[in-house]
C-alpha cells in the first residue's frame, strides 16, 4: 500500500498517476487551442505565418518529391538548407506534419511539444520530490508558461525546450546509476540537439553543468565513475547528432549572424522582473498581442505568482533539496544576463566568454529561469505536505498573502507606465487584479483542502491544478488564428509565371520595412498582404525565387553584399540584371504593384572577360555603373594563376536544366572560357565538365564561376554535402551501438540488483 509523506496511510496524492496526469495535460492543451486541434484554423501569428509555416512547406515539398533539401534556391540567391539546423531536417518527430495535412498539422506539431514538456517535467519532478501533486503543478507550469506559449510559432525552440526535463532526467540519472540510464539520455539529448532549438540546449546543459558540479563536489558517487559516464553520454549525443552537427558547423564557419542583430539587442527591460507578477506590467499592444518595449522576442515568461512564491520558499530553513543551490544561483544568474547591458556581468561575460554571445537575445537567458522555477516550487509543495511541522499556519499564511498582494497591486498601477496607452495601462490593471484573483484563490483551494478527508482530497487537488493552469493560460491575450486557406499555394499575382530557377523577384529594403511595419486589424487581410509582397520566406509557397530572405545563418560573402549594398539601394541596375531578377515590388499610390524589368540575365551565363579583384576592390568594380556583367566578371587575385580564359568570346550555350541541387547544360566555345552561375559561393557546390570536376572560384565577390576548355561539352554543377554524409554514417554507427548496448544491458545477469 502507497505511504504518505507524513507516515499516517495511503498517500494523498497518489491518484495523481502518470497515465492521468497524461490524460490531464492533454486535455488542457485540447481545451487552450480548441480551434487549432480540431483543424478550423491555424497559427499565423509573427514569424510562424512568414518564417516558420514556409520552412516546413519547402522540407514537405521536397519530402514527396522524395528529395533530402540540402539547399534551398530560392531564398537569399541560393543557402543551405539542412545545415540551418532549425529547419528539423533529421528531427524525427517531423514526419507529423510532413505525412499529415499541413496547415492542421504544423500547428499541432507545436502543441504536442507543450504537452510533451509538461509530462517530462512532471517525472522529473516526481523523481525528485516522490509528491505526485506537486510533480503534476510543476508540470502544467512548465507546459503552460509564458516561454513555451511563446515559442509556438517557432517549432525548433518549442521542440527544444519540450525536451529539456526528458534531458535533465536522463543525464542525471545517467551519471548517477549508469546502465541502460547512459544510451536513453544520449538519445534525449540528440533528439533535443536535432530539433534545432539552439539556445534551449545552451541553456540545458549549463544547468547539467551545475548539478553534475554539484554531485561532484558532494562525492555520493565515485567520481571517476561520474566523469566517465557524463563523457560518454556527451560522446554519444554528438554521434547522434553528426548528421545534423557537421553540416552546420561547416556553414557556420562560411557565414555569419546577420549584421543588423547584435548580441545585446531585445534584452530584458530592467523592470522586466515585475513581469513575473503582472505579466503585461510595461508592455504594449500590437494587433491585440503585447510585448515589452524594445524587446520583440518573448511575449511572457510568465510561471504564475503561487510557482514565484513557492520557488522562494524552496529556501526556507530545512533540509533542502541535492540541486537547489545550483539551479537557484544559476536562475539568478540568468536573470541578471537577461538585462543584457543594462548590467556589467552581460558586458564582462559576453567579453570573456564566447559562448554567451551564442544566445542572440539576452532576453533568452529566461529560458533557464522559467524550467528551475516550477521544480523549486515543486520542492516546497513537497515539503509543505511533509509532516505537522511543515505546515503553514493561518496567520504566516495570511502574511505571506498579504505581501504577494500587495506587490502584485503595486505593479499594476504602477503610475510610469512608460510609452503605454490609455487602453493598453487599463488592460495592465485588469491583469494585474486578475493575478489577485487567481493567487488568492489557488491559495484558498490549496489551504482549504488540508481539511478535508482524504477520500475526497482529490478532487481539490484537481481544482487547484486547473486553477494555475487558468491562470497561466489567461496571462495575455493569445495571438489571433486563421483560417487554414490563407496558407494555399499559388497566391494570384499581376504577372506571368517565372520560369522556376531562370529568374528571381526584387523587394527592396524600403519596401520590406513597411511590409513588416504592417499591421491591418484584420488578420487574414494582414496575412495575405504579406504573402502578396513575399516577406520573408513567403516566396517559398509559391515557389518563386527571390534574392534575400529570413535566416539565422547567411553566407559571408553575401551578406557583406546584401547588406553593405543591395539594401542600401547602392546596387547598379545592370548588377540587378545579373542577379536576375525579374519583377521589382515597388509602392504606388499607397498599394503594392510588381514592376516587371526586361533586361536581366539567366542565372547561367559563360564567356565573360575575367578581372581579378579582392576584397573592397571587388566591391567597387561591381558597384561601378560601368560594370556590365553579361561581358566580365570579377575573380579573385588567387584564381589569376589558373584561369587560361583571357578575352570575352561568343559561346553556344544550350537548354539549361534546373533543379534544386543541381544545373545541367552543354556549352559550344572556341576557346576556353568562364561559365558564371549567379547563385551564392559555397563550398559544397561542384561543377563536372564531360563527368571531370573542374574547380569552382568565387566570382562577382559572392557568386560562382569556373572555367570550361575550347570545343563541345556536358556540364553539370551539383550540390555534394560531404560533410552530412560522413555524419550520417558516424550517426547511423552510433544509433547502432546505443542499440546493441541497450538491449545488451536487458540480458539475464547483466543489469545490477536494484
């Protein structure tokens, strides 16, 4: 028979079984997002309309065309696709929304990950409190903060942070007992790393730092065993996660962020804190949806104010809890970066330590508050149902009431709610009341119910579970859905159909500011205005290619190009027509109209004169309204040595085939000559001459060319990611091993006694 914390029968909280708590959190998710679950609209809102639905809409394309999508034409000139990360290529649990109607199942794909999080972290709460009731409050916390509902309209980061309790179990458990315990957190973190969720693995595996210090410094567990196992379980995540690691180390090493982000942009406001009692305190709304000032990123990090008074009492005089010292001062510490240089620990960090410039916003070092705080509040639910003198009394209770009311009160009327309308400071006063409301009755329920016999205890228990989960789920308005035709392919426009891979379209960067400076009241017409302009990645739904798009890695060269220049409006016509592009989006009359323009190049051409240039001299000579790209192009000094081609001569240059990964033609000239291909330098790209690779150089500082000889032949230019293939086989050997190791350890007489 179950025993009770306090010793005296059958535990009080034991109907809270994994399989109902399962149940449980699945229903609340149903009930949130009603319309998205039953298939009648769909996410649509920030980037999930122009960025994320995109993405997924070109990996499912090329998934039926039975295609891996190494790289990606149509954005940006031409960038790799796979290697972004956050695409979830190899995340296996895309093959949701890649077999299942889109626009129902990419939205989702996004809420199974909040009910994913909250179940991993109710066992891991329960593992380490052994008190159902306070595992299934830190469960629909994690799942329902305000990070998670954030983060579903990007599926990598909510991907990621679903996993982090799952890889905080498992590693730590990994370390301690070792065993089959080692290939199970191996796997959770290679399904965390290829879910593409870069900064919730930052932040998961420096809270692992910590406790593995911790049980270290402790010394319960031999610590060379220790060592050894956490290696090994780091090994075998990088195995795991080779496929996807190699190729994006190797972009890595060929781009950079882009130039207009910097690493102490949209950090926390330094009253930011006050958010975590009243979470619209200083913000404003947009299209109905609030944010902070100056921060666009996270909309709440919102946990509840009964998991922010509980996370402190995790302190009080006691036994405490193995971790509490390491996951509150890492908490702590995070909260300071979050300021980013409103304090000097961001500013000496980010100048000592590189890593912490990996996490592009400060304002996502929050992420590792909002996972610590539901658990340390799980340690004092624990506690508080740990024998008579633990108990709250009546009049600490009411004080400790009295004081959280009284700061939520101070917060929401603040009277310098800086850049605020009347509506908007109205809305953070009736947030703020509700906050009350909601604390004083999860406390009323809470305390009320330890007087009641335990037959009934249970249903309490339910009430003051749905009770922080109406709470957080009522933090601020959720964005606006929309139907799901506002996703159909083939969006009519005023022009004739591009011939797919011979053209590209133009938005200028003035245009493009005021596209994302749109915000109609009407959703779907806000949508749908965006798609017309091609924000973004729109391009991608209907598969028309353009020159710039939304990534978090660009290639170097480019993105000198694009930004220095062809954003800048420096950009010469004559440069437009060999970036080919077709259709220009300009403004007239307060409307959007797509100018055609005649004169401009294929995206395969031969027969220039070549020039050597370098660096800004490159630059010059392609922004020189001289340049004229159909009869030179610009190479690198290093090519001169090897370049035999030394006039500009007339070639015979046959049908070109264009598919994603590779161009194919046959080319007639009387000497040798240069064939220049205006789609970005990369490494990976590799021309074939009559089947014989030839050498591709950097031409027009960011583009690609290499030379043919005299006389008739077969060219070919594919797309060869060498580097993902040798990561698949290191990650097909791994999954082996882990395999073979697990089922290994399941033999008669191999596993240890428990």
């Amino acid at each position: 028979m179950p025993i009770s914390n306090d010793g005296q029968g059958p535990s009080s909280n034991d109907w809270l079984t994994p399989w109902r708590f399962a149940i449980l959190l699945l229903g609340l998710v149903a009930v949130s997002f009603p319309q998205v679950v039953s298939g009648l609209q769909t996410f649509v809102y920030r980037d999930f309309g122009v960025y994320t639905y995109p993405l997924a809409f070109s990996f499912r394309e090329h998934f039926w065309r039975g295609e891996l999508p190494l790289w990606n034409p149509l954005n940006c000139c031409g960038v790799p696709f796979l290697a972004q990360w956050l695409t979830q290529v190899l995340y296996p649990p895309a093959l949701f929304y890649l077999l299942l109607p889109l626009s129902w199942s990419l939205g989702v794909f996004c809420l199974l990950h909040l009910f994913w999080g909250g179940l991993g972290m109710y066992l891991l709460a329960h593992r380490w409190t052994g008190n159902r009731l306070a595992a299934g409050f830190a469960g629909i916390v994690f799942a329902f903060n305000g990070v998670m509902l954030s983060s579903l309209i990007w599926p990598a980061t909510v991907a990621g942070l679903s996993w982090m309790p799952w890889v905080v179990s498992l590693t730590t458990r990994a370390w301690r007992d070792g065993g089959r315990a080692v290939p199970l957190a191996a796997f959770a973190g290679a399904m965390q790393m290829l879910s593409g969720g870069e900064e919730s693995v930052l932040m998961t595996w420096t809270l692992l730092g910590g406790l593995w210090l911790a049980d270290f410094l402790r010394g319960e567990i031999p610590r060379g065993r220790m060592l050894v196992r956490a290696g090994v379980v780091v090994v075998l995540i990088a195995g795991l996660s080779a496929a996807q690691l190699l190729p994006f180390f190797e972009l890595l090493d060929y781009s950079r962020r882009q130039q207009s982000i910097f690493a102490a942009t949209w950090p926390m406001p330094v009253d930011g804190w006050a958010n975590f009692l009243v979470p619209l305190f200083q913000c404003r709304s947009y299209q109905g949806i609030f944010m902070q000032p100056d921060q666009m990123l996270i909309n709440s990090y919102y946990v509840g104010v009964v998991t922010v008074v509980l996370a402190l009492g995790a302190a009080w005089p006691g036994r405490l809890h193995r971790y509490f010292w390491p996951m509150a001062l890492l908490a702590a510490l995070c909260l300071v970066l979050a300021l980013g240089s409103a304090t000097p620990v961001y500013t000496w960090l980010a100048r000592h330590f590189a890593v912490v410039g990996l996490m592009r916003f400060p304002i996502k070092f929050v992420i590792l508050p909002v996972f610590v705080l539901p658990l340390l509040a799980a340690f004092t639910l624990s506690k508080l149902s740990f024998g008579p003198e633990n108990r709250v009394t009546g009049p600490r209770l009411g004080g400790i009431c009295a004081a959280t009311v009284a700061a939520i009160l101070l917060v929401a009327f603040w009277p310098a709610q800086a850049g605020t309308s009347d509506a908007d400071r109205h809305a953070i006063v009736f947030n703020g009341v509700r906050r009350v409301v909601y604390f004083a009755a999860i406390v009323s329920v809470w305390y009320g119910a330890q007087k009641f016999s335990r037959p009934g205890l249970w249903r309490w228990q339910l009430v003051m579970l749905l009770l922080v989960w109406f709470d957080l789920f009522q933090q601020m308005p959720l964005p606006a859905t929309v139907s799901r035709s506002a996703y159909a392919p083939n969006l009519p426009r005023d022009w004739a159909a591009l011939q797919p891979g011979a053209a590209r379209v133009q938005v200028p960067a003035s245009v493009e500011a005021a596209l994302k400076q749109m915000a109609l009241s009407d959703v779907t017409t806000d949508f749908v205005g965006r798609r017309y302009g091609l924000l973004a990645n729109c391009n991608l739904l209907d598969g028309i290619a353009k020159c710039d798009g939304f990534y978090p890695l660009y290639l170097s060269s480019y993105a000198a190009l694009f930004y220095n220049f062809y954003r800048d409006g420096q950009t010469t016509d004559r440069f437009l027509d060999f970036l080919g592009v077709a259709e220009r989006l300009d403004w007239q009359d307060g409307r959007m109209v797509w100018q055609p323009r005649a004169a401009f190049m294929p995206l395969l051409t031969a027969g220039q004169l070549p020039h050597f240039a370098d660096g800004l001299d490159a630059l010059e000579r392609l922004t020189n309204a001289d340049f004229d790209p159909q009869r030179e192009v610009v190479l690198p000094a290093a090519a001169k040595p090897f370049i035999t081609a030394s006039n500009s001569v007339a070639v015979n240059l046959g049908p070109v085939s264009y598919t994603d990964q590779k161009i194919e033609t046959h080319i007639e000239a009387p000497s040798p000559t240069l064939m220049v291909a205006a789609q970005t330098y990369y490494p990976d790209w590799h021309p074939y001459v009559d089947g014989q690779p030839a050498r591709l150089w950097q031409a027009n500082y960011a583009f690609q060319a290499f030379e043919v000889p005299a006389g008739a032949h077969q060219i070919k230019l594919v797309y060869e990611d060498r580097q993902f293939r040798v990561g698949s086989v290191i990650s097909l050997g791994t999954l082996g091993g882990c395999v073979v190791f697990y089922f290994w350890r399941r033999r008669p007489g191999t596993e240890k006694p428990a």
